[in-house]
C-alpha cells in the first residue's frame, strides 16, 4: 500500500478551509457595507487532526488510501453560525448561487433533526483548490447552525468525549430536551428577528456618534455616579448623626 505524505496531502485542505473562510468573511463584510441584513454571524474552519481522521476511518470502516479524502468528506470543515433560523435558510441560498464551489450533498437536521437532538444544515461541496500541479477539486463539509445549535452541539461533542462516545442514559435525555428547549427559544427569537434587527441597527447607528460626543456622554455618566455617591454619603452622615 502506498504510504500517504499527510504533510502534502493534507495541504490543500487547509488552503480550501482557509480560502472558505476569507470569501464568508468578505461576503458578510459587503452585505453590511451594502446595508443589508448579513445572514452569516461568523465563520470557523479547521482541518480533522491525523487522529480523527484514523479513528472515523477506522469506525466507518474505510481503507487509509488517496481516497479518504472524498470517503468521510469533513476532512475540510468550515462552519458558519448564524443569528436566526431564517438566516440558515438564506446562508443556503447564497451558497447554492455561488459559481466557485458546486454542493454535491445536502442534509437538512434543522427541520429534521438527528435522535441526539443535534440541529444544523450541512452541506458537502467540491472545491477547486490552485496548486503547483494545477487544479484540485477538494471535498468540504459546510455546517450552518444558529448560535443556539452551536452552543448545544459544543456541550454534546465534549460530552461524547469525556464518556468515550457512549453518554449516560439520564444524560443523554437530559441533552434532549435541552435541545428541544433550545430550539424553542431559537423558533421565539426567530418570530421576533425583525423588531431585533431593527434594534440592533439603532444600536449600531449609536457607536457611530463621534468622540467628543461620546466623551461628553462618559462625562455626564461621571457626573451622575459622583452626585449618587455624594447622596449616599450624605444620607449615611445624616443618618449616623441622628443615632
């Protein structure tokens, strides 16, 4: 069996990743100059550690060849998180109009969700990478959650970890219904995404107010705390004096 270079092999995952991130970034970066709603929150990325790679393999029962890559398909991972449920939705149109990427695969957990509770849309696309040797096409799995399925899917993966893969019954029902309680406070927030997104604009309208405003502002804020204290302190003297 030919023996894998993972230095080399790996190295056009981590520019695929790398790439990814920086054209998410730019994206959401153009919509907010153009004063439109940027779906994408923020964007992650990494490439799966030698380790994980062997250990999937090995329980997927896949060969070690050339071709692990395009068997487990997450080598590459990038991750975009996302305010509301509606955001995931159009971070998925956006990508299906891209002409830099072509989606191969798509699993919707959102609507339906996998029995552990977990939530999120993944994509699977082939990606061309520019190399010394010309074009490589390079399989990334893109995972889409709102910041609520991250936060959830973060405490089951350590969990997972610290029980070696077989959480707890008690446990594991537990991280159920956290999950349906999560998805109940995403579906409220998504219900409510427009009044939020209008009173994150103002708030953002408002770090906009020029310096010396704002140190007019932090002047008064002074002001207000010293004139408290003072009051405080006066009715403190008053009140030991009448003892």
């Amino acid at each position: 069996m030919h023996k894998i270079d993972w230095d080399l092999y790996l190295l056009p995952y981590e520019q695929a990743v790398e790439e990814l991130k920086i054209k998410l970034k730019n994206l959401r970066n153009e919509l907010k100059k153009r004063k439109e709603h940027a779906p994408i929150e923020f964007v992650m990325g990494r490439v799966k550690s030698l380790n994980s790679i062997y250990n999937k393999a090995n329980r997927l029962q896949f060969p070690i060849n050339e071709n692990i890559g395009w068997e487990l398909r997450d080598i590459a991972g990038v991750r975009i998180m996302c305010q509301f449920i509606d955001d995931i939705w159009s971070v998925v149109e956006l990508l299906r109009q891209r002409k830099d990427m072509q989606i191969f695969l798509e699993k919707d957990y959102v609507t339906t969700p996998k029995e552990s509770g977990y939530r999120g849309y993944h994509l699977a696309i082939k990606y061309p990478v520019q190399t010394a040797h010309g074009e490589v096409l390079i399989p990334v799995e893109i995972q889409i959650r709102t910041l609520g399925m991250n936060f959830w899917a973060t405490i089951e993966h350590s969990l997972n970890y610290k029980y070696e893969g077989i959480i707890p019954s008690k446990i594991r029902q537990r991280l159920i219904e956290a999950a349906k309680a999560s998805y109940t406070l995403d579906n409220e927030m998504n219900n409510i995404r427009e009044e939020i997104k209008e009173a994150q604009l103002i708030f953002t309208r408002k770090k906009e107010v020029p310096m010396d405003k704002l140190l007019g502002l932090v002047e008064l804020d002074l002001d207000d705390d010293l004139l408290l204290d003072q009051s405080h302190y006066t009715s403190g003297l008053e009140e030991r004096m009448s003892e």
